[in-house]
C-alpha cells in the first residue's frame, strides 16, 4: 500500500510537469529515432559474416556499463553539473515517485518519470560512434557498425524492460521470461532500503550475480529466468526490506538522498553481498 509520504510526491511531481509534455510524442522520438538510426547502420553493412558475433562481447559489456552507471551515477551523488543532473532525476525523483509499495504508472503523463530524456539517446549516439569508428579502423566498417547497433539495441531493450517493470500488473509482464524476471527484480530494487545497493541491472542481471549485489541466491540461469520467485531471495534482506516498506521509517529514516541505514540495516546487507559505499 501506498505511504502517505509517497502520496505527497506523486501529486506535487505531477503538478510540476509541463502541460506542453505529452509521454506519447517523448517515446515516439526517442524510439523513432532509435530503431531509424539501427535500421541507417544495418542498411551500411556490406558482406558481415563473423562480426555478427561481436554483439555478445559488446552487449555483455553494455551490460556491466548499465550496472555501473545505476550503481555509481544514478545512486551516487557527483557534484557536477549532467552527473549531479543524474542523480537527482534519479534518486530524488524517480525513488520517491515509485517504491516497492507502489511502483505503476497509471497515465500517459506518467511517461516522464520512467523514460529518460532524449539527450541520453543523442549521448549514447555519439558514443557508440566513437567505438564505433575505432573498430572500424582496427577491423573493418562492418565491425565498426556493430557497435551502434548493439549499444542502441541495447538502450531500447533497457527502455523497454523499464517500462514494463512499472506499467501495471497484466498477463504479459507476469508470464514473459526475462520481462518477469527484470520486473521482480527491479521492483525490490525501488525497496527504500536496499536502493542504494541491491539489483541494479534493468535488463539482464548478469553484473548483479556476478558482482553480488543481487537481491537472489542463486546461479546465472536462475537469475534469468527467476520470473516472480522470491523463494530464493538472501535472508539476509527480508528484514530491512520489510522495515522500509512501513510509513513511519520512511518518513523518518529516508531523504531525497535516500535511507539513512542503520547499522543493522548495514551489516544485513554486507552479509547478503556487497556494500557500495555512497
């Protein structure tokens, strides 16, 4: 159930959001813009036969990217202007819009909080153009265009696994693999709790098991096509995450910074994995 404190939020978030803002025209673009500039780099290809495999090591490590960029961007304040824009968009906003009480949307206008602003995708461009054409000298054009088109593919499964985690509950999302799997997973993510720490991967938790900052206890392919199952969920957590989902601590133990642990909440979460300093 939804806090009062979360209440509050929601409905002063809401209020602030431009009238000129429309969720459908925001992933209209970002996602025309997107499957148009994957679509430009397939068209560009020429005779690719082997480079088609340098997918698995750049979205691997897209993977890893993704878990560092949640862990030490998203969750970590860096007093810089984009950083500090980050964070606060993040951890300010979006943490306090959506909890593991209530993490759906349920209005277009909703669309803001969840998807990013169309400069990551322009960011995210550039980049992979830069790889991209360093690879290309290196090993050829056709292994060049990989890396936009793996690194875009792999922002718009991100934007899309996101959006299915806080769309309400419905067939699809409870019974797809991988989409359940990151919609459980990321829910106990939004647990006030354990935020800062704990499943920071958004489309495969590949970084999380590996790195141990997974909410589960168990192997790789468990973890990929763990769907709704919390039977292997670490001890360890249940207490904190059970604590913050309670109106009183939140209100009294959580900032726009995020928890303020106790050391109890500190050790359960050192004993479930790792503790990343914030």
């Amino acid at each position: 159930m939804i806090t009062e404190k979360q209440a509050r939020f929601r409905q002063n978030y809401l209020q602030q959001v431009s009238p000129w803002y429309h969720g459908l025209l925001h992933i209209g673009v970002m996602y025309g813009a997107g499957i148009a500039a994957i679509a430009w780099c397939v068209g560009q290809l020429t005779n690719p036969t082997w480079e088609w495999l340098l997918i698995i090591p750049i979205a691997i490590a897209g993977n890893f990217v993704e878990w560092g960029m949640h862990m030490h961007i998203m969750h970590r304040l860096k007093d810089v202007f984009a950083l500090r824009a980050i964070f606060d968009r993040h951890t300010r906003q979006h943490h306090q819009y959506f909890t593991d009480n209530e993490f759906t949307i349920h209005s277009i206008k909703e669309f803001r909080i969840v998807f990013f602003p169309w400069r990551v995708l322009i960011v995210l461009v550039v980049a992979s153009a830069i790889f991209g054409g360093l690879a290309a000298l290196l090993l050829g054009p056709d292994a060049g265009y990989m890396f936009p088109i793996t690194m875009i593919g792999h922002y718009m499964v991100y934007e899309t696994f996101h959006f299915c985690c806080h769309v309400p509950e419905n067939r699809f999302v409870r019974h797809m693999p991988l989409i359940n799997t990151i919609r459980r997973h990321h829910s106990a993510h939004h647990n006030m709790g354990i935020m800062m720490h704990i499943n920071m991967n958004l489309t495969l938790p590949i970084a999380d098991w590996m790195l141990g900052t997974s909410d589960l206890d168990r192997g790789l392919l468990g973890h990929l096509f763990n769907g709704y199952d919390t039977t292997h969920q670490k001890p360890a957590l249940r207490k904190v995450m059970e604590k913050y989902r309670h109106d009183k601590v939140e209100s009294e133990r959580v900032t726009l910074e995020g928890p303020a642990l106790e050391e109890e909440d500190l050790r359960a979460l050192a004993e479930a994995g790792r503790v990343v300093p914030v």
